[in-house]
C-alpha cells in the first residue's frame, strides 16, 4: 500500500504522518507499507531474542529493538526513512530523550534487516 501525496515528503513530515497502525517506511518521498511473511517475522523475532539475551549475559550497554526508525539519506541526498526488523542501539543514545518522537540517525547503530 503506497499513501500517494501531491509534493514528496520531507523526513519530518514522514514522521508526523506516520500511520497509527501497521509498518510503513518513507521511500523517495513516499509512505509505503511493508509487509512480511510470518517466515520472515519469525527469523526476526529469533535475531531479536538472540541479541537481547547476549545483551543481557554480556552485560552490554545497548538496546535491542523492533521499532525504531532510521534517518537514511541515499547517495543522491534523499531523506528516507527506514524501520530495520531488528536494531541494536547503544542504551544511553535510545535513553537520550525520553519522549521524543524523532527517528535515529543511521551511522550510529547496528540495524538488520531479514530478507
């Protein structure tokens, strides 16, 4: 499903449009639905798990997580905005700013993606 705008979307409009439910990602300018199969979902549920109980057993400073969205800029200098099946992000940067809405920008994290 493709949400058709008139004008391309900025990153921050990407944001404050994001739809209430289901999983969407800005491409070129665009919000686009993405959908799984339940193979795939259980691929990134295991990798979530896996990751979180390393975390957990090392003692590491990082969150795993299955919602975050990603500030991506392609080579030709397009904001996107993508939303990894499974991101391991450092703890203090995901606890920065409680309550914000903003995505995260992409150099910082480990972000995976189930194909």
């Amino acid at each position: 499903m493709t949400i058709s705008t008139q004008q391309k979307l900025t990153f921050d409009q990407f944001l404050d449009n994001y739809p209430e439910s289901g999983f969407y990602e800005l491409v070129n300018g665009e919000i686009i639905e993405v959908r799984s199969t339940r193979n795939h979902d259980d691929v990134a549920n295991y990798l979530l798990f896996a990751f979180n109980d390393e975390i957990r057993r090392l003692k590491l400073n990082y969150v795993v997580n299955n919602t975050a969205v990603f500030r991506t800029i392609t080579a030709s200098g397009i904001e996107q905005g993508r939303k990894p099946d499974v991101s391991v992000i450092n703890r203090d940067i995901w606890r920065s700013n409680r309550s914000d809405y903003a995505a995260l920008a992409e150099p910082i994290q480990l972000a995976v993606e189930v194909t």
